[in-house]
C-alpha cells in the first residue's frame, strides 16, 4: 500500500522559505504571485493493512515526520494503491 504524507506549517506561523520564493518569483516577472507556502512532501511504501496501521502512521507522522508546535500533517491513501487493492480483491474472488 502507498501512503503520502503532505506536511505543511500551520497557517499562523510565518514561512521565510516561502516568502523567499514568493520574492523571487515576483523578481522573475511573476507579480501575480500572493503568497507561497514551502512543506514536505512524503511517498511511503508499507506492506500489510492491518487495523493499526494508520494509527501508527499516525503517530509516526505526529513524533517524526512533522514538528506538532509549527506544522500541520495529511496522512493518505494513494489512489493507485487504491485501485491496485481493488483489483487484487477483484481477481482473488474470480479464483
């Protein structure tokens, strides 16, 4: 199964790395630009989808990947990873 993490800072802390491309953007002919936020971006592979799972995901992203005090996390499913269990069931039924 796939997982993406999105990790982003919560709306009232302030983003210089952001700010900083914003500026740069601006520089480079793009004045439209209002405001840009920086986060992380995460593609995990996991096997297994027993019920703990995404609890411990969870807290995974909650003790490790993200820093609670100044950033926000979104834990997903991938919808290919989705899919690709759909079709797995799919074709266990048909044996």
């Amino acid at each position: 199964m796939k997982v993406i993490v999105i990790v982003m800072p919560k709306a009232a802390v302030l983003d210089p790395q952001g700010n900083a491309v914003r500026d740069a953007m601006r520089h480079l002919g793009m004045p439209e630009v209002r405001s840009v936020r920086i986060g992380k971006y995460m593609e995990i592979d996991v096997d297994g989808q027993n019920g703990d799972l995404e609890a411990r995901l969870r807290g995974l992203c909650r003790d490790l990947l993200s820093n609670p005090v100044i950033e926000d996390y979104e834990l997903q499913r991938s919808s290919a990873s989705a899919k690709a269990t759909a079709r797995q069931r799919e074709i266990s039924k048909e044996k």
